[in-house]
C-alpha cells in the first residue's frame, strides 16, 4: 500500500498564531503516525507560481490514514488556529510505488 502525503503551502499572515497552531496541531500528527518531512519558508521555485511562504509535508502510511488524521477531532480543534493565522492550501496524494522491474 502507498504513503500518503499531505502538502500544504502557508500564506503566512501572524506567525504568533501559526507557532500556537503548531503547538495545537502537533499531538494530533503524533497521534495520527505523520512523520514531518519537510517544514521550508523558502521554497525555490523552478517553473510556474508557488503559494505562499512556507511549504510543509507530512508522511503517512496511506492515504486513508492521512484522511483520517485531516478529520480528527484533535486536528479539527487546530485547524481554526490556522485559519486565523494563514491562507493555506491543504493536498493529499498518494506515494507512487515502483512496479518490480522485469528480467
């Protein structure tokens, strides 16, 4: 079964709040198995636009354990926190997995 990735880009508009949104979001990843594997207020940008100032991405075992983790009650109580703090996109997509190579 593939990874799911949840990717996120941040507008950031109060970093007060978007530091207590990661304390508030940060026992439901625990919780939700998400590994951080990338946190970057400066992504570089090869073609195309990019939204916002900072790009997040979590791991987890599938993407029904990542859904599951977006609609938890304890990351529900976070997500307000961030609104408040950021306009944010928020994607899910599935790991690719290569196919065996053939002899």
């Amino acid at each position: 079964m593939p990874k799911g990735y949840v990717i996120l880009t941040e507008d950031i508009k109060d970093q007060s709040g978007m530091s207590a949104y990661g304390r508030a979001a940060a026992p439901s990843m625990a919780e939700g198995g998400a590994s951080v594997l990338a946190v970057d207020p400066a992504p570089q940008v090869f073609e195309g636009e990019w939204h916002g100032d900072q790009t997040v991405i979590l791991e987890f075992e599938s993407v029904e354990a990542a859904r599951a983790w977006y609609g938890s009650a304890a990351y529900e109580a976070a997500k307000p926190l961030r609104y408040a703090a950021a306009d944010t996109n928020a994607v899910i997509v599935s790991g690719f997995e290569m196919p065996p190579r053939s002899s």
